[in-house]
C-alpha cells in the first residue's frame, strides 16, 4: 500500500529515535519529551522496547520526529 503524502512511510521507529538521538542527544530528548527510558541510562535498545509497547510515548516521538523534519 502507497502512502505517498505520509511523511512516516519507510522510516522505522529506530531510524528515528537515532536520528532524533544525533540531534537532540539524550538531555535534549528528555527535555522535550518526560519519558523515564530517555532521563534514566538512555539507550537506543531500552528506548524502542519500551516506545514499541507504549502507544502516547511513541506517538511523541513521532511527533518530535516531524518537527525535526519540518526544521531541516
């Protein structure tokens, strides 16, 4: 299925949280987005397991994540 005008199509919950990660780093993440897995011994790994079960967290990431592309 094409979802051309869906600016989240073919990118992985991974490819942004590293993205976002480069950017941002962990402080910055924390900052904008009070979740305990990005204050607490950040890491890529821990950070998807919990965003992968936790629908609101994950919808800010995706939120902070189309922000970012917007401001590129």
């Amino acid at each position: 299925m094409s979802q051309p005008n869906n600016p989240l199509h073919g990118i992985t919950l991974e490819q942004m949280l590293i993205q976002l990660e480069q950017h941002y780093g962990w402080t910055g993440l924390a900052a904008r987005i009070n979740i305990h897995c990005f204050q607490n011994q950040p890491s890529i790994a821990s950070s998807l397991k919990f965003l992968r079960r936790t629908p609101w967290a994950r919808a800010k990431v995706e939120a902070l994540y189309l922000d970012y592309l917007r401001s590129t």
